[in-house]
C-alpha cells in the first residue's frame, strides 16, 4: 500500500471519540469531528472535480478548518499548496505559472488578485458535526486507490529570502517518516495539549501537527498576533501542556515562568539554536520543563536533528544530532570532511525523500549531489557528534527564527538616492538573537535620519529585514574584486558615528 | 511633545512607518505594520522615552495595537 500521510495519521486515532483533537484560538474540535469534517471536506473536493494528483490552493490564516482540509487534500490524493492569505502578487503569480493550479480552497476579497481566476471550493467545515463511529467513518473516508496516489503531497515555499521563494514538494513518505522518527525522540504523552503560534503554511507547523496526532494528544494552532501577555493567556485558558515555537518564543515563555503557566511542562524550539542565555533563563522559571531544541527544514520533511534535554546544560548552543535515518557530515569547499569542531557546509544525507525543487533545476544543481543535501548553514560537529550551527554561507541569518539576507538588505540600501556605497551585515542582539545593521556611505549632503532610511527601505524589504541600527561611513572599505573588506571595516567601525 | 507625537516619533525612527500618516485609531499590529518579533523593542522604546517601568508581561496585543491605544496605555502606566 502507499505511503498516504491522512490513513497513517487518522488511522492512529480511531478511539476515545470524544477526545479533543484539534483546536484554535476559538474553537476546539473532538476526533469524532474531525473525521466527520474530513469524510465530507473529501466528498466536497471529489465533488467539486479536484482529482488524485491535482494542485489546488490551500489559504491559511483559518484556524481548524485549515488542517481538516488538508487532511481531506491528501484523502483523495490530491496535493495541497498551502500559502499565507497575505500573499505577494508576484509570489502567486509565480505559482500559477510553475504550477498550473485550478483550484483554491479559503480564498476570501483579501486575497491576492492573481487568483481571481481560480475556481473557488466549498469549505464544509463545522465544528458541530460530529461521526457516529469512528471506524466507519474511516472505512467510508474516500481514499484514492495505490494506483493513482501520488508520492507527492503538496508544496510549500521557502521563505524566499533572496529572491523568489522556491517549491519544496513534500511527499507522503518523507512526512510519515520524518513524523515517526521525530515522535519517538519528543515523547509527547496522549495526554498533552500542544500549543503552536507559528504560521500553519511552515514545515513546522505541519510537522507538530503530524507528530501531535500521532502520538494521541490534542493539537491547537494561533496564527494571530500576540504579545507575551496575550500568550499567556491562551496557554491558560486552553490549558496547553506542551508549546511549540521559535527561540524568540521560549524567551517569552522564561519570561513568563512556572508561576504564570502551570500547565506547561514540555517545550519545543525550531527555527534556530537556542541561546544558551534563554536555556539558563528557563532552567531558572520551571522546575520541571522538558525542553527540546531541534533543527529542521522544509526540503528534509520536516526534523532532522534535535537536542534531548537531558543534554542541554553539557551542550548548550547545539543543535543536537540526527534522527534515525539522516546523516549529518561538515565539509569543506573542497568536498572533504572536516575534522571534529572545524567550520564547514552542512550536508544531509540518508532518507531525505527531497528529490529537488519544485521546477528549478538551477537551484538543485546547487544543493544536490552525491555527498547529500547542502543545506546553506555552516557548522561544525564536536567530538560526540553534536552539531553547532555557525551561520549561513550566503549571508543569510536567522532573527528570532525567521531568515534575513543582509544581501537583500544591501541591495535595497543601494537602491535609494543618496547613498554611495552600503553593505549589511549582523551583530548579536539580546532580544532577537541575530539583527541586521546597515552600513552606509553617503553622498555628499544627503546624509538621512535612521528612521527615514527605514521608512523608504520598509517600501522594498520585509519588515524583519529593517535593519536595528544605521552606521555612517566615510566609504564602505573594498577589495579589488569589489567585496567588502571586513578587517578595515571592523578599524572603522570603531571610529563611527552611530545615527541612532 | 505630547504623549501621541512621541509615540509617533517612535515609531517613525525606530520602526521606518509613515507614523505622520497613520490614523489614531488603526491597527498597528493586527494590520502587519509591526510583527510579534518588534513587540518587545517597542516596549523598550516607550520605557525609555517615557521613563516608564512597563512589564511585557502586563501588556497585551490590545493595548498597543494602535496609536490611540499605545497613547491610553502609557497614561494608564503614567497614574
């Protein structure tokens, strides 16, 4: 039988009815409902002429409904493309063109213009609906035959940090393993209540949701905005016992402490390391919380590495070691290992099922060969096979989990009036981990205030690429080949004038 | 300055929005002019322009998701 991600998950739930199952800022459904909702969510789609092996749009941003369609997509075999509803013109233009989708599910007046064109499906979803018996539900579910199920499970993007962001197809056999593989390290309990608050359209978000079905407990999902205090207050009021999110969230969570979230006793960073300032701030505020640290990435499925907690404090700043099934080996530019505790390019290797990019050869060329899957992050392995990471080779970093490219922001400095020469790069930052900062040579006279740099830079880059700082240079110092020369720039820098 | 010029100056220098343009009462946060990530360092921002204490653990979403509210909030801190 085929690999079909909706059988493995629905499959591993066909008792206690009654039990809470999904839920969201507002509403909390039971298995008895979620089946229900995905049996008629499948006839829906098979009605409305979606096909085994068919693209169609998944709109974020809706709560429940979102996973109870996707649940229902990879039913009947079709392939999900799951995207934020604030999506750029150009990013879902891109996608009509790479993709030749048809249809979209959750589409709304606020959605994008590009897809005007697609044929709008009916959501079925209702929380009050409810399956008799769960075994019958699922042996009614209209699952598509071996024959015309796809490997393919839908497509998701990257962040798209230096450039357009690129398809990453997700297959139903690398999601079932990498959620079974990963369940077994985190240990969740049938018991628990896991809490994300990261956009359902990232591969962790779809991982969570997989490993927390799985392993019997109830899944909720926050795409809303939140400060920590409002945080606070739906861990409580959903009486959350495990969270999910990226470092910046766990140091909401130390913030808060034991004594504000009672309930919470395990948790789980994705997105980046951990500081070990954060690692020492939670050890402090609970008593007991079991935190995981892992590593993981779209195009691998999901985790692929993960640091236990009982080896937090001996390997603070690591991001753990592999799951079964991958390999992670350090190389340098030549292709050879490096030795234990030297710099080198990531490379994935073992059960990957990332067979490339969506329709981008160029980029697979990159990043694919014999010696596994370069992943772009450098570090290095220690002696008992712990992997730190050090940083990016293409001047990508992460700030507070999301990725920034202080190319990109180089290039949009470049492009505003007044300014001669600028290059951007990034500094540790207590709040945020990594921030970007700009620096700038300007022409003469035409020297800006911070703030109005970033008022015209906001017009051509995401907001977390607004640089935290703004340094004035007489001249951004260069090599012969054009690069910049960062050991004079560092001289400078001591010298400079900030303009904040 | 009053209170509402100062958070607009905030919010202009630090945060690059066209903050002279932005209607008191819409939303900030909710509208994806400013993210969950530029929470905390606008707390401190209004900390030390206002010489206010101000716990993040006290605020919510709602009580600085637009100037007018930002404005309530710091008075409320204020007495």
């Amino acid at each position: 039988m085929k690999d079909n991600t909706s059988r493995l998950v629905m499959g591993s739930l066909l008792r206690s009815p009654n039990k809470p199952v999904l839920g969201d800022d507002e509403i909390c459904i039971n298995r008895a409902s979620l089946f229900e909702n995905v049996r008629r969510q499948a006839e829906q789609f098979q009605q409305s002429g979606l096909k085994p092996d068919q693209f169609v749009v998944l709109m974020c941003d809706r709560g429940v409904a979102f996973w109870t369609e996707l649940l229902a997509a990879w039913v009947i075999g079709a392939k999900p493309i799951c995207i934020e509803r604030k999506i750029s013109d150009e990013h879902a233009a891109s996608i009509l063109e790479m993709t030749n989708v048809s249809k979209i599910i959750g589409a709304d007046e606020s959605s994008t213009v590009e897809f005007a064109g697609l044929k709008k499906l009916i959501s079925t979803f209702d929380p009050t609906a409810e399956a008799g018996d769960l075994h019958e539900c699922f042996s009614s579910l209209p699952f598509v035959d071996d024959d015309a199920m796809p490997d393919m499970a839908g497509l998701i993007f990257t962040s798209g940090t230096t450039g357009l962001p690129k398809g990453v197809p997700l297959t139903h056999r690398a999601l079932n393993f990498n959620a079974l593989s990963t369940g077994q390290r985190l240990q969740l309990r049938p018991r628990d209540r896991l809490l994300i608050a990261t956009p359902f359209r990232f591969i962790s978000s779809i991982s969570h949701f997989l490993v927390t079905l799985m392993s019997g407990a109830a899944f909720f999902g926050s795409e809303r905005t939140m400060m920590i205090k409002d945080l606070i207050t739906i861990l409580n009021d959903l009486k959350i016992s495990a969270f999910g999110g990226s470092p910046f969230h766990m140091q909401f969570i130390a913030m808060a402490g034991e004594a504000r979230l009672p309930s919470l006793r395990w948790a789980m960073s994705s997105g980046d390391h951990l500081r070990p300032a954060v690692i020492n701030q939670l050890a402090d505020s609970f008593a007991n919380l079991e935190l995981h640290v892992v590593y993981g990435m779209a195009e691998l499925g999901g985790r692929f590495c993960e640091l236990p907690p009982q080896y937090l404090s001996d390997k603070a700043g690591s991001v753990g070691y592999p799951i079964n099934g991958f390999e992670i080996t350090t190389r340098r530019g030549d292709g050879s290992r490096c030795d234990v505790g030297e710099i080198g390019d990531i490379y994935v290797s073992g059960q990957l099922g990332f067979d490339g990019y969506f329709r981008n050869s160029q980029a697979n060329e990159n990043v694919l060969g014999q010696m596994g899957f370069l992943n772009g992050d450098k570090g290095f392995i220690d002696e008992d096979g712990f992997v730190f990471l050090s940083g990016r080779s293409d001047s990508v970093f992460k700030r507070s989990g999301l990725k920034v490219s202080a190319q990109v922001i180089s290039d949009a400095l470049m492009s505003l009036d007044g300014i001669r020469d600028a290059f951007s790069s990034s500094e540790e930052d207590v709040l945020e981990g990594r921030v970007p900062v700009a620096y700038i040579a300007w022409q003469e006279g035409h020297e800006m205030e911070s703030g109005a740099i970033a008022m015209e830079l906001r017009k051509l880059v995401p907001v977390n690429h607004i640089p935290a700082r703004y340094v004035s240079l007489p001249d951004i110092p260069r090599t012969g080949s054009g690069k910049v020369d960062r050991r004079k720039l560092a001289g400078l820098i001591e010298t400079l004038q900030d303009l904040t | 300055m009053t209170v509402e010029e100062n958070i607009r100056s905030i919010l202009s220098a630090e945060f690059g929005l066209d903050a002279e343009n932005i209607v008191a009462d819409a939303p900030i946060f909710s509208a994806g002019l400013l993210d969950s990530l530029n929470s905390l360092r606008l707390l401190m921002q209004l900390e030390g322009h206002f010489g206010l204490s101000i716990s993040p653990l006290d605020v919510s979403l709602d009580d600085v998701d637009s100037i007018a509210k930002i404005v309530e909030t710091i008075e409320r801190l204020k007495n």
